[in-house]
C-alpha cells in the first residue's frame, strides 16, 4: 500500500513509502471499518510536521503517515459494526482516546495527558494512504450529496467547537444574543468560520492582509460578510466603526493578533484562538490595558484545539445547511487538487509555495 510519510523531527524528509495494508481484524470487539481513501486536505499542520518541528511516530515505528484532514468510502466493515456498509462515505475523527478522565467520557479532544495521540499528527498514523482501517466510534457518514466537500468537514470543526465552548461559557449571561463577529484570516479555518457564524445569523467582518479584489473577499462577500484588508483599516478602527464585536475567532497563525483582538472585543465577549504557534516570538503588548479591559468588561479568552465526534457532526449539518443556502459556494474553496498520492512533492510544494490557495487537497483516488 502506498503512503505519503515523514521521519518526524528530520526536516523535508516527505516521501512516498510502501506499507501494509490494514486490516479490520485487528480493530478490537469486531468494529473495525477499511476505507479507501479519496481525498486528504493538507494545512499548515502537515508543513510543520515536515518541517521537523513536531510530531512522532507510533510506538515502534520510525516513520509517521501524515494527513489528518480526510474523506473516503468503506469497503468492508466488521461483525459488529452498525449503520455503516460498503459504499458509505466516511470523514474520520482525529484525536483518540488517552488516560484521564475526560478521555473516558469521549472528551478527548479536552485531554489532561501530557501525551495525546492524533492520527497523521502525534503516536498515531493518519489518511495520506490508500487505505486506513479504524473503529466505527470514530467514523461520520457523510451522505453522498456532500462527496464533493467532504474534505473540508474536518477543518470545519474548528469553529464548531469553538462556537460549541462559546456557547457553554456565555451561559454565565443566563441570555446570550450575540450580533456581530470578527473572523481574523481568510485561509480554510477562517472562511469555513465566516460561513458558520452567517449560517447562525450574525454579523460578520472578515480580515486578512491583502486589498480586494481578490477571491477570499468575493467568498467572504458572496454570503453577506464584510470583507476588510488590515493594510487600510486596522482592527481596532473596524472595531469602533463595525462593533462592539461579540465574539471574535483568530485564524491567522500569527500569535501578536491574539492580543490585539483582546483590545478589540467587546464587553461580555468571547475570543476563540484556534492558531497552533511554535517558536519563540515575542511582542511588546499594552498589557495592563488588556487586563484592565478584561476585567471590567468581563471578557473570555478560550483556546481550541481538535475536536469530538459532536463537532463534527455539527459541522456536518452546516456543510448541508451551506449547500442549501450557498449551492456552490464550498466547492469554491477547494482551489488546488494535486492528483494521486505519488505526486507528493507537487502536493507540498502547493502548501509551501502557494500563498493564496485556500484549500490544497490530494485526490487519492476517484469519487
């Protein structure tokens, strides 16, 4: 079976390899599900795990199959696996199970282990193969009306939980009728979240750096966002003249944002930072001016990473309601598909070289 992998920590070691294929048998308790993959997503993620910054192999093994974001058919399924046949079209959750408490109770995305086990990321193979073979827990059948975009249900889910944990701490107000958002970035994560909150009837200003007219403004604009560059009005000038903004994601990977949409928040207001950072960057910031409005404008500041099966079938009912009320307009994103897993290198040469794809994908294999 062929698989794209990586020596994780050894830089630009991406390559094509041969491996066994898996087996439902060795799926415990008869549920185990072989899919064939068609299409898998590549983010900034997978640009850093090539580049060595992070990630490990399963226990045993020198080499880690990358690709977390996925989307591929079942072709066989075990004795004891309910509702999912041959044929079924299946996204796969990402973050499995480890030791605490809230593991247990199928919040593992919440985890408390210092060691966490994410396929295509950390101690767990991923989808950049021909095939993977899984528990049925963990798999989300998606109806054939949304093969085409499938792939973008995982990255999805990041604001699905983010809005699932917003939601959750607004109870504190006891009424929580939140208007206006700010998405900061335009990438994959931040239009999928543009699109989310206008599917919940808010008021949404997108930002990124680049002018229009550009494509990630007109997608922005296409459902009733507003788009703003911040090379002409900066977040805290969009914040006087478009908010107070109620809830505020960022989705920039550019850590120093985080601090300047605390400034920009208003009063009872929740940020979700979604951005996964590494390195040692370091920003002066007005910090008691951020503490001080944090204080007296009661406001919450959550991080989010990964997601349960919830979010994802959150995000599955969006993906329907968008197709409904947007037709065509997630397909749009899907700007770079690099054909067949042998051509890997095209694949990371798009996710490094590419700045203005919104979402790079591999077809595996044919829909």
């Amino acid at each position: 079976m062929k698989a794209i992998a990586v020596y994780p920590g050894k830089p630009h070691s991406i390559h094509l390899t041969e491996t066994t294929r898996p087996e439902i048998e060795n799926i415990p308790n008869g549920r185990g599900v072989l899919v064939k993959v068609l299409r898998v997503g590549v983010d900034g993620t997978d640009r850093e795990i090539n580049e060595g910054l992070y990630g490990a192999p399963p226990p045993g093994e020198e080499i880690l199959i990358i690709g977390h974001e996925n989307f591929g058919r079942v072709e066989a399924v075990g004795p004891n696996v309910a509702g999912l046949t041959p044929g079924s079209y299946v996204v796969a959750t990402v973050r499995r199970p480890g030791r605490s408490l809230y593991d247990q109770i199928g919040l593992c995305d919440m985890t408390t282990d210092e060691t966490y086990y994410e396929r295509g990321i950390n101690l767990l193979h991923g989808y950049l193969a021909e095939y993977y073979a899984d528990d049925s827990a963990y798999l989300i059948e998606v109806p054939p009306a949304l093969k085409e975009v499938g792939v973008l249900l995982e990255p999805s889910t990041v604001m699905e939980k983010g809005w699932a944990q917003a939601r959750a701490i607004q109870q504190r107000l006891k009424i929580w009728r939140p208007q206006r958002a700010a998405v900061l970035g335009a990438g994959t994560i931040g239009l999928l979240a543009t699109l989310i909150l206008r599917l919940r009837g808010l008021e949404v200003t997108a930002f990124a750096r680049r002018r229009k007219p550009y494509l990630k403004a007109d997608l922005t604009e296409a459902i009733g966002a507003r788009y703003l560059s911040t090379r002409e009005v900066s977040l805290q000038e969009a914040a006087r003249r478009y908010g107070p903004f109620d809830l505020i994601l960022e989705a920039t990977g550019h850590a120093p944002i985080a601090f300047e949409a605390m400034e920009a928040l208003g009063k009872n207001g929740v940020l979700i930072l979604s951005s996964v950072t590494v390195g040692q960057g370091r920003s002066d910031i007005p910090a008691d001016q951020i503490n001080l409005g944090f204080v007296l404008g009661n406001k919450v500041a959550v991080g989010t990473v990964s997601a349960n099966r919830e979010h994802f079938e959150a995000g599955l009912r969006d993906l329907a309601l968008a197709e409904s009320a947007y037709p065509g307009w997630l397909k749009r994103l899907l700007t770079h598909p690099v054909k067949g897993l042998e051509n890997y290198k095209r694949l990371f040469q798009l996710l490094e070289e590419e700045k203005e794809a919104i979402k790079i994908y591999c077809e595996a294999a044919d829909l």
